[in-house]
C-alpha cells in the first residue's frame, strides 16, 4: 500500500525512468495469462502520446519505441511481470542545472529540491516530467487490450474545453466521439470547435503562454457491480490514478461540481428497464457509479488539466542562495498546452484502474482461453 | 494495496460496521507510540457529525459514544493497533425489504443487489450508509491531534456552496473560519449565506426534496516536500480518501477546474520570500501543491457533494422481479443534504492522509516523546 | 505492504487487543459472499486453544465467548469486513510493572522497552502475548469452512515431537490422525507417545521448567497451481503468517533439514498416474510444493516451538536502572509449554493463507451460490 | 500486499525477467536519496553468484554485467525508482519443449503446466528458474550499501553443511567467517570440510546426481528495537524472502528444531551487561530476535536447500498427453548443487529485508546526508 511508484493491485504495474535518463518503463504485474499483445499493439498508443507529433506539442523529437523486455511469449502474455521500456534520444539537458537555484513557478522544482536535498536528478523535470506518463500509455495498452477481449469495453478520452473554448459532447453520439476524437490535433470530437481551439493555441504559444482544459473519458460495457467498496470505489481507484498525472488539478464524475447545484429528484437518475430488458436509467447524472460500483451506465468522468507551467514569458521567483526576489525565463521545447496528449494518457490509466477492478471483481479470469 | 475497507500506508485505518448493524468503528494501524489521547479527543470530532444535532440534518437520535478498545495505554498510544467502536441504537430496519426488488435511484441498491446476489446487509444502507463515516470521523480524531501535536498543523473544512448558494471565503481569514465554521449548522463561515442556505434546506425539506454542495478544506502547515511521487501524490492520496465518502462526485485543489480556464502567466504562482524568510508564492492556484509535493503554502481543496439521495418524492424505479417500471417513495429519517455532516469527515479523511504521508515521508517520527 | 497487524491480500484479516486489555479481536476483509457461519462454528475452534483446559495448559480462567460484531447477516457472510471479538476477564496485571526494568530473558520485554520507549501495554506481555492468537484462530475458523464448503479440503495439525519425544506421523493414516488427533491433551495422534509426552510435561511443570516441540500440519485437497510465483509462494506465505505465533523458531516443507542430506535422485519426487487417473508423486518429499505451487499432493510443514519462555526457576537478567546483573523469578499462570494449545493456531493460520491463495488464484469464488 | 513479484513495503522491489528470455531485472523503490552506488558496487555481488565460475556449479556462460537503467544520477540515488537489469546471452532453449509433456520430478513444470494452461515460458525454467535470483542479488547489493554506510551492518552467509557434511561455525570468529567465506568455491568458512564438500559434489556430479545443503547467515549490528510486530517480526519477513529463493524447503532461527528440544531453563538466554555497558546476552538461542524483535545480538538463521532437482539420471515421470508412465532425461548444464551459488542470494535476500525494517523503523532516513 505504500510504494509511490505501484499502482493497481490485481493489474498493477510500477514505474521507472526519467526525462533525461536512460529509459522510461514499467513492469505489470497480475495481468492474465494468455493475452495477445504485440509490439505493435502498444506502439499505437504511444504513437499518440508522442512528443513533436503537431504543431500544437513540444518538438522534442523522440520514436518512443517500444520493446517488450519479459512476460510475453509467442505473442501471448505468460502471467510473469511484463517489463516495457522506450529508450530516451533526443535529450537536451544543460538548461536544467539553474533551476536548483531559481525555482520555476508552477513546477515540481522548489518541493523537490527541499525534499531530495537537491539530488534528484533534475534534468528535464526528471521523475517530475510528464514523460513518465509514457509508461502509463504501455501500461494501458495492455490492459485495454485486456478488457476490449475480455469484456468487450470502449475506453475513449476526449477534449471538452481547452483555454475556456467549450465543446458539449452530448451532441455527438458516442460512436462519433470514438470515430473522430484523434481525427484532429486537439483531440476534440467537435471539428468546429476543434479549430478555434486549434488557432487559440498557436496564438498563445506565440505570445510565450499556456493553455489549459478539460479531458472526459468514458468507459462503455461496464458489468454491473463492477468496483469495491469504500476505499476502492470506482471514484476512488480512478481519481488517485488520475491525479498522478501531471498537471491535473480536478475530476469530477457524472453531473459532478453541476450536480452539487442540483437537487436530489433532478440529480437521481430514474430506473428504467431497456428494450432489450436491461435496467437502465433515464439519465445519467451518476456517471454510471453508485456507492463506488458500475450500475451498468456509460463512465464518464472529467479531468482538469491546469495550463502548462512552462512558458516562455518572464516570471518571478527567488534565488535560493541569496534570497533575493529574482525572474526567471523557461527556455527549452515545451508543450503550449498539455491537453491533447493527455488525452491518451487518461484512456491508459482508465483502463489500468478498470482492467485492475475487473480482475479483482471476477470479471476477468486469471488465464484467458486459446482461441 | 487492494483491501477495500482498509486506507493508508503508515498511518492506516480498517474499518468495519453497518448502518444497522452493531456497531461502527475502525482499527488504527500505524499511528506513533507516546500520543496522549482521550475519549473525549474522538467524542468531540465524532458530535460534530452525529445525526439529529439540528434541523438540517436527520433525526435518527444516536449517541454515538467513543469506545476506545485497544492500542491505548495510561492515556498514550502504545504502538499496538487502536480500535475504536460506536454501539448503533437507534435502528428502524423494517421499511428496507423492499428495495431489493425496487432499487431507490441515486442509491447503491441495485449493483450491490447484483455484485453479492441480495446477500448483503441492506438495512439502512449497510455498508453504503453514510453512517460508516462515523468511524473514519474516530481514525480522524487521532490522526489530527497527532498532527497538531507533532507539526502544529491547522486542518479546517467548511461550506462554500450549498444548494446552488455560495459564499467566497476569500472574505474570510484563516483563524475566522477556523473560529466560526461550526457557529451555525451548516458550517458556513459566511454567516449571512449560512442563514440562507438553512432557510433553503428547511424549503426543500419540506418539499420532500435534497440539496447538494461544496465543502472546501485547508491545511495549514504542511512541511515542504511532504506527499510522495506520483501515485502516492498529495492529489492522489486525499482523492482516494475523499471519494470514500458517500454522495462526493468531484474534488479540485487549488484553483481546480476555474484554472483549467486560465493561461499559464495567470496561473502559475511566482516565488517570492516572506519577511520572515520563507519562500512564498504570491498566488496559491496549485493549492499547496506542486508536482504532487507541499510547497508549504496552505493545502487547499474543494469537494462536490451530490444532493441526498433519499428524498420523500416519489420516483420511477423498475421492479427486479417482474421487469415492470414502477415507482417508489423513500420513507424514513433522512438528512435533507449531507453537507453539513460531511464537514467534519472531510477534516477527518484530510487529517488521516496528511498523517499518513507526514509518517511516510519522516517529519513525525514513529515514537513521540514524553512531555 | 506494511501494515504489521494485517495479513492476506485477497483474504485478509487485521488483528487487535491486548492480553490484559478490553479484548483480542480480528477484522476480516474479502471473505467471499454467502458463506454460512455461526459463532458456534468459531467458538469450536477457539475452545480448542482455550486457556485452563487441562493440566498441561494455563491455569488462566477465560470464556473467549466470540461475539461477531459485523459481516455477517441473516447467517451468511455479506461481503464486509467481518469483525469477531472475545472480551477479556480473568486478569492479574500486578506482576509485570517489574519487568519494565528487569526484562525475562527469552521474552520481548527488552527489545519492546527499546523500541516503544517504556509506553506500550506490558500487563501480560501486551501484543507480544500468546493471547493475541485466540484472534488468528477465530479467522482461521472462518477461513476453514470456506475451503471445506468450496474445496472440501482437509487442513490438520497434530503434536509429532515434544521435550523430544517423537512420533512418526507416517504410522498412522490421514484418517485416523484427522480423528485422533484431539483426543489427548497434547493432541499427538500416537496416543502411547501422547501419554508420555504429557507425564513429562507434568514433570518439568514440576520442576519449574518448560519444554518445547514440533507440530506437523497437513492440507489435503489442493486444487493443482494453487500458490503464486516468487514472493506469494505457498512457502513464502506459509512461514510469514507461521513466524507470527510467538514461540515459533523453525519451519521445513515436505523432506525440509533432512532433505538437504539427501541426493537429488533421493529426494526428488517421481511421477506417475493414479488409479484414478490423477498424476500423483510415489513419494512426497517436495511437501506438496513445486516452484511455489501446489502439485496437488499433500501440503505438509512442520514448525519447531522453543519452550515456554516463563519458566518459575530463578533466572539472571540485568537491573536496567542500575545495569547490574540480577536474577529474576517470573510468577503468574503460565504454559509449561505451547504446543498444544498451538496446535489449533497452526490450523488456523494454514488455513488462512491457503484460503488467501484460493481467493487469489480463483478457485474459491468472490460470491458463493446459496444451496 | 499482492503483488507475487514484489517484496518489501519501505525498500521494496519487483523482478522481471526470466531465464531464456531477454534479461533479469529489479525496480527498486524507497531506497533513500543519497546513497553513492556504482555500478561496480553491484557488479562484485553478481559476480560471486554468476554461472560457470567453479567446478561445482553449472558451465552456462553469462557476463552477467548489470546496467543501472534509472533512479542514479552523478553517483547517488535520487529518491526514483532504481531498475537494474543484467541482459541474458548464452541461451540454450531446444532442450526444455519436452518437459511440457512430461514434467521434471523436482522442477515446477507440473503445477506451472497447469496453472498457466501451458502458457508460461518454459525455456530454461521461465520464472522459476534460479536464475531470477540474479535480480535479488542486485537489490541486495543496493541494500547492503545502505546498512553500511548508514548502519555500519555486517550481513554474511556461509555454507555450513553440503551433502550430509557439516562444519560447526562456532569455531571460528565472526571476523574468520566474513574473511574466509568466499575463499574457496562451497563458501564454506572450514577450509579442510570445504575441501571434502568440493569432492563429493565432484562425486556426485559423476555419477549425475546432485546435492543439497545448508546455509548460515549473520547479521551483525542491528539496533535493538528492529523490527515489527506481529506479521513483519523479523522472522516473518525474513522467512518469506528465503522461501522465494528457488530450492529452499526449511528455515530456522537461532537453536530452531533443535530447540524445540531444550528446556525453558536451557534455551532462555539470560541478559547480563557487557564491558562496554551494552545489554547481552550470555546464549543467542534466540538468533538475535525476541518478540520478533532485535535484541541487538547477532541475527542468525540458517537456510536448507534440497539438492538440485536436475540430475542425470533417469527419473520416472507421466506422459502427459497419454497419461502413461515414462521415463526420462534431464539434459542441459545444471548446478550439481545449489548451495555455493545461493550463499550471495542468502546475504541478498537478508540485506533487503533488514533494509526494508531498518526504514520502516525509522532506524534509516528517507535522505542520507552528503559526506
């Protein structure tokens, strides 16, 4: 229960590697014997992390290219630990050494020093780095390879709002959404919107800015009961995953801050039984999870990304061995906004978290079936 | 990492109880040797949350007394694991047959019914009652006193929104709320608002209808460095604890989702050293909280909590035995919002997260010393 | 990972209590649903370990009534933390203050001294007590019936050595051992070796002297695979929760010290095919376990108990507020040896491991049918 | 506390890897900031439990030489997870297909076959070769520096007993031991017995058979207080580390089986002072631990290994696919004992685990001063 850098219990997987270090990996633990996986398989989702990829991402320029070190065997995975790694390129490292003495607002440095007594390895944010969230993405692959064979599920994240330009998802359906969403850079399934969010971006980038937004994610084909109680509620096991991603500062579930307005006969969503003879509900203001479990509804949740901390404009800080008030410029290939290669990022750890109470629920057995 | 009813690494609490069953209570594992503490340390935390203080909340009449079973010793933790227990009373559990064929909307009835096959304790709720937060209120008491003992740390949470109105506690000093957020009932420094959102409560009651909220929560203190990396980020940790609670649909820090609509100048929070030299941020946008880390300035959160579930309305359910829509009025004693009740389980689950990282991270040591 | 009082994953128990506290109690989380229990069904098993039994045990007068606090509902485990208490009564905490300065060798006086800085609860050896495992034996007595109701194994332990005298268990059929073995007070399935075995203890009772011995432990039925690989092996759990009864000192699977003097071409356990067409060992030196996991044969360990570390001779110990040597008399109501009230903790503690492996490799499923 | 390839809870870490396919390797996470490590540190461990090094041990030829992959940045750790891996090269798989038919006596392939539906990679073992014991000796290497330098801890094994040939460690010093140990290629401190250790192994590997043994380990120095109650005594830790060393069938304590035999009055090791003003005592029955505590006398276990399970000779087993009786072969280059090359894995396994208890006692900081 306590090292910082395992998640999952049932599917776990625990973390390594730095920005500017050699590597950056996982090793999964507890996912059944006898998936197939390929390289190719995870490569498609890294692909969509990717840095440099647009002219709204940083240009760092990195293949990320998987390998599979252990656990998979004639293209199946064996129940042993599957250990993931892409190797680091294309890594600048000598702006890094002067934020030990000049904190950079918004950024991991200031705690960090005070806490690892300036020994962490600082280069390029290190373990700080949203890079790190490329092993999320391998991780996720496999799980959702998992639970797409297994359980048949959708897991699909999508821009809602980005530097306060607003989409309403609920005008497309849901297969529009899956279709369309990495149709555009931005990662928005609204085209129209899409663009302007497109055009905001590259204007603040110009001005030395950043931008924030807002990611939902859905997760279609839940089994009902799916999630445990109290401590590992779906709300539960899905926030403190998501929040390890950097620069997330909010989630909400279902009707969320807007149910909190709302009153109890308009935020209870009605039972109804379905055509096909399943209960459903009316609406869905619950997100699909009551008391911590799946009622069988669409999971929706949203999370806020704060604007990228690295800007190229002049900010204040202090020079730690002075004292002194001081500015400060970033310098370096930074994203403008963080959201749109989040959004891969937040279907890697919905799935991880999902593929983690799938297994713990039963759902999933522990050795999947040869076809 | 995977016992549902268990949370926390060093400082880690199991709990246990039904709504209706015998008892509630907790075990603590890991708190520090040497802690003075009394049961009037717990009873006073858990009377803040006990059900029938007031007109705003429910008026199922429990005593709620402290009994402190093991793990203390000539008034001082021992080392040994606390446990803690309040005795139910007053237990009406009659009118609850019947949601095991008609599931109320908005509650955990009907994926419980479906994930233990009915077998479950449904009286009251069960497991999914809000009573349960009776125990984390009792792991809370200790956790806080330990906290305020150890590292003199002020954790304080209170109403900013209740059914739609809102207050801004920027208007308020800290030692303001701190002093006046439990004076009226439903713990909102702002007393004019507060007025307001009894009257508002006392309305909707009458109508048979619930209102929801959001309740903010500041620590003050916080060592720098305190929290952990990624998964076990300060964000990570108390969301998982938060979202523990019953009817909490979304949680921020700092300047949350209003920050995913700012620009990254706006947002990021510039250094500068306080008179008595400490490093400062001029802003608190990040909550307190940088790369998951303390920055020393106040921890700051929001939590969204639905409206109450249970309401006297009546409502569209579906009757599991036949498949036919039907519908349902909830009868019994309820809290008309849960707000006000859930302020002191908000203070509680922060305290136990915060001590639980303060041990992790060494700034408490594992024996305290005596006075 | 870390929280010493828990034990199991997937079934799990905390435990609590003192020796000369309010009471000794568990908190079991992961139970399965729907399995049928009773408090007679644990106070079966606790009756064998009861103190005052007979006159090779304590003289200590305790009901151990168990009271089922939660979990359990309408006679079936509900799928909560299920929380089991006996109350403590027949206490005589006088004598202990004294060993606060003057440790009892062999005890954990000095090192819980040091550690605890003179706060945890001394009065009858506190959580270092013997006591503590009434709570492993009424978790044990739950995790058994599980595996009888699901598995239909068979988990026995039985007296096979004591002051050295010694009985080779392979005289006597599973049967008969299953049967016998509690029919004496030393519970040695060779009721001539058990005769002698109880004339000794009486003897060195006599003489102020304790005796220790070896009990065996078999589990028949495993289903084959059950076990996980590298640190979740049946030996790895076995001796972790085994190590955690006081007075344990050794533990050997299958052909255990011996078997290091024996070849490979010896030791090594050949296959071959059943009547029934099972695939069976000829011999079962491995104890049952392959790489971790079961092959199917019988599960059998054994577990040397050091004898009783109270003793009513005259022992030298040290004045610790002076540092000069002293001797010391340990008075009170003691066991002149533990084995035969260990016997029901060595089931109990098998039990609950294998009941944990079941779970976690899915042969006992997380909700039972009703019959 | 279910993760099957991970230990430890403060230093932890999970192994990857198995023995044909691409590497071996461990994450390690919760080393403390600040410990100087090279690679050469870990090098000169793997290098006394590399393969092809003696007469007595298997001739695969592996170099066997670690990267440091994350987590050591200008010759520290910083605070990051470590992964280190070794890359396998001299790989001979042809040979191990049959086995999936017809399992080795001895070996896991049996359970394995079923419990992965003969997905599992079979080469060379897989997982459950001893091979993945390379990766317990690098973390050993990381945690034994840390003791070290922050403890001063001296932790070395020794062969005491080889194929029924003994040696009585007693008579040489702690100082002889720790000089002498790796002098010659059974690890045995006693030239003259290691010198008739090394001809029967010889022996027998002529004849195509193997042996077993066992292994002593003493760690000197530990802090009184060390350790945790109850499930994480130092016992319980420790055991359920050594049982994950392939091989392994019985640990035992301080006198352990043999004390089971003595008396109270005999086995009791009573407490004098010693010159220096320390607290000892005169015997160390108790193997250094009481309460499942350090006493502060020197840890001391030992371990039994059966002989190796692949010999020459032809053995019995089943076909599975026919489920007739069978014989068969076991080729390849294999281990005629395990004993040697587990004399490092044993002073590894125990390194980790102290380490791990040393952090969780607060025993060693989270950060280590720079020199």
């Amino acid at each position: 229960m306590s090292l910082p850098n395992t998640i999952g219990s049932s599917f776990a997987f625990t973390c390594f590697g730095e920005s500017h270090g050699r590597c950056v990996g996982v090793v999964i633990d507890g996912c059944p014997t006898g998936l197939e996986i390929s390289d190719q398989d995870i490569q498609t989702k890294l692909d969509l992390r990717k840095p440099g990829q647009s002219i709204v991402t940083t240009q760092r320029a990195e293949q990320d290219r998987v390998e599979i070190l252990s656990g998979v065997f004639n293209g199946r995975t064996t129940g042993a630990p599957i250990c993931l790694v892409i190797w680091n390129s294309d890594v600048r490292s000598s702006d890094y050494e002067k934020f030990l003495n000049t904190p950079r607002p918004g950024h991991a440095d200031y705690p960090a020093i005070v806490k690892y007594s300036r020994m962490n390895d600082y280069r390029g944010g290190g373990r700080f780095s949203g890079r790190i969230t490329a092993g999320f993405v391998m991780a996720g692959a496999v799980a959702e390879k998992l639970l797409v064979s297994t359980l048949s599920l959708k897991i699909f994240a999508y821009t809602v709002e980005l530097g306060g330009l607003k989409t309403d998802p609920s005008k497309f359906s849901f297969e529009e959404i899956i279709r369309s969403r990495y149709s555009n850079e931005v990662r928005c399934p609204d085209s129209a919107v899409a663009q302007r969010m497109k055009d905001l971006i590259v204007e603040e980038r110009g001005k030395g800015d950043s931008l924030g937004g807002v990611v939902e994610c859905t997760v279609l084909g839940l089994p009902v009961g799916l999630g445990e109680p109290v401590f590992s509620s779906i709300e539960s096991e899905i926030s403190k995953a998501i929040f390890s991603i950097p620069a997330v500062k909010g989630i909400e579930f279902g009707s969320g801050f807007a149910g909190a307005r709302l009153k109890g006969s308009e935020n209870n969503d009605a039972y109804s039984q379905s055509e096909n003879g399943q209960i459903v509900t009316k609406t869905n203001n619950s997100g699909g999870i009551l008391g911590g479990l799946s009622n069988g509804m669409p999971l929706v949740f949203r999370t806020a990304f704060k604007p990228a901390s690295s800007i190229a404009k002049s900010q204040e800080s202090v020079d730690l061995s002075t004292g002194k008030d001081t500015s400060l410029v970033v310098p370096g290939r930074h994203d403008p906004t963080v959201v749109p290669r989040a959004v891969p990022v937040i279907e890697a750890m919905a799935s991880c978290v999902v593929a983690d109470l799938a297994i713990r629920g039963g759902f999933v057995p522990k050795v999947l079936k040869r076809n």
